[in-house]
C-alpha cells in the first residue's frame, strides 16, 4: 500500500476551527496563576485543551515586557543636568 494512498483515505473533521479572543487567552492565563489551580482544570472548565492552554501560557512569558499593555501609564522621570554655561 502506498502511503500517499492512506493519506488521501483519511477523514476529515467537519468541525471549524476555533479562535479565541486575546481578552479570553489573557484571562485564562491569569486564572491559572491563582494559588492551588492547575492548567487541566481551568481548561476543562472552559472547554479548552490543556495543552493549547500551556501554549498560551509559555507565548505570554516570552512576550517582551514592554509590550504588554501596562495597568497605569508609567509616571517615571529621569533627571535633566542644566550646564551655567554652553558646552562647547
């Protein structure tokens, strides 16, 4: 039997694909850094795979911080140095 054969044979899932929402992943995450929540049972609960879950969670670490949106804007200013005179 050739194998292309058996990949043509194959059945298809009539089901679409689902996409998910950043605010769904981004809250997901955040229940699973509760204390005494494990990953599997919050993606039972929202009838999503754990692994995909896991995924979500290891993309959200390797996000610069600096992209995340911040919870207030950021009030920090640095120092200015005034010189009496021009520098030349």
């Amino acid at each position: 039997m050739n194998l292309q054969t058996v990949i043509h044979e194959e059945q298809r899932s009539t089901r679409p694909r689902r996409t998910f929402t950043t605010e769904f992943k981004q809250h997901l995450i955040e229940l699973c850094q509760q204390p005494d929540t494990s990953v599997a049972k919050v993606a039972m609960q929202h009838q999503v795979n754990a692994n995909l879950l896991h995924k979500w969670i290891r993309q959200s670490r390797s996000i610069v911080p600096a992209l995340k949106s911040l919870p207030s804007p950021q009030h920090d200013f640095l120092p200015v140095i005034l010189h009496p005179n021009p520098v030349k």
